[in-house]
C-alpha cells in the first residue's frame, strides 16, 4: 500500500509494465511477476513472499530502504534491488509537496522548542537561537525554505512560552542518533 505516492501496486504495476516493454522494443523480452503485501519490514507478511521469490532470479522491492533490507535478509540467496530512493521521514502538507520533519535522533527535544524540531529543519542544527544569517524568515542556507528559528519564535509566542528561549540548552546527546551505527529498539514487555 502506497501512502506517499512511491511505491504500492500502481507504481509496481506501472513499472513492471515499462520495464517489459522497454525490454521488448530491445529484443530482450523479460518475464516479470508483480505482488504487494501489506508491510515489507515485518516478518510475518514477508513469509507471503516465500513461494513468489522462489520462482524469480531477482527481487526489486518498491519498500523504503529498510523494507528493500528486510527482503535482502529475509532471501539471501537471491539478489535485491531498491526499486526507490528512500529520502526521509516527513509529513505531506499540500497536495504532492512533502516535507522533512524528523531525523530519529533518539533524544527528543521538540517540548523545548514547541515542537518544531531543530535538529531537522535549521541547516546548522542550532539549538540556542539563530544564526543571524536569515532573509525574510528565510534561511540563509536554503532561501526556499522558512528559518527553523523563525518557526520556534512564532510558535513558543502563540503559546505563551517565550521564556523557553532564556534558557541555556545543554549539548544534546548524540549518542542516541545515528552517528553511532544502526540502533535497535528492544521492548521486552512486547516480547514472546
Ligand atoms: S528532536 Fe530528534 S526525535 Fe525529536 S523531532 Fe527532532 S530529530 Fe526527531
Ligand atoms: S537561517 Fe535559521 S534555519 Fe537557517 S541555519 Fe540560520 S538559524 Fe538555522
């Protein structure tokens, strides 16, 4: 299933059908099998997947990138390709337009900034006010795209929490994001 407009059934069936043809009008006409399940990163839709990929030579997977990996592990023994290119986690705000919004560092801090997460959306990641640098609310990194400080001011003012920016923010601690190599969330309680 297709939330953001990559991937999912049409595109699948959209390419796989470009793919044939383009492979036709080359003479070197290729056998193609479609299918799409509800979730590639989770185990237990990949055993749908069993027989399918049995019977093929190669998988592209239209998963982001950490479902095109579940499938590379799950089928070791054939080869995997990314169907798209994964960019990031963000929320869709108008229609086709989407935006990035978090970059799963593992230490969140958006209650200080109400929030809006600086980390992601200021370019230097500032965590104690602006640079200084921005035109018309505007970054001065990316013109096109809205200073996250801006964002922070206007928000904390609408919601009475000017006073936020009077205080001193501590380094944040890395050691939670992604710097330190792939994580991994455990949660024992959920376990069997
Ligand atoms: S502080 Fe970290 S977890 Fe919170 S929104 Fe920003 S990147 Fe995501
Ligand atoms: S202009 Fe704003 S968003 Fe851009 S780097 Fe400076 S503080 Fe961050």
């Amino acid at each position: 299933m297709s939330v953001c407009l990559a991937g999912g059934e049409r595109e699948v069936s959209i390419t796989s059908y470009a793919v044939r043809m383009a492979r036709k009008l080359d003479r070197k006409p290729i056998e193609i099998s479609q299918i799409t399940i509800e979730r590639q990163c989770d185990n237990e839709f990949l055993k749908e997947l069993a027989e399918p990929v049995s019977k093929v030579e190669a998988v592209v997977s239209f998963a982001c990138g950490a479902g095109v990996q579940a499938i590379a592990e799950r089928f070791s023994e054939k080869p995997v390709y990314a169907g798209l290119n994964t960019e990031f986690l963000g929320v869709l705000e108008e229609q086709a337009v989407w935006n990035e919004k978090c970059l799963g560092c593992g230490n969140c801090v958006l209650a200080q900034f109400g929030g809006i997460c600086p980390v992601t959306r200021c370019a230097k990641r500032l965590l104690n006010g602006p640079c200084g640098g921005s035109t018309e609310d505007h970054c001065e990194v990316n013109p096109e795209r809205p200073c996250a400080w801006q964002l922070i001011y206007n928000r904390l003012k609408a919601i009475g929490q000017l006073d936020r920016l009077e205080e001193i923010v501590m380094p944040k601690d890395w050691s939670t994001a992604w710097y330190s190599g792939p994580r991994k969330i455990v949660r024992k309680e959920h376990q069997v």
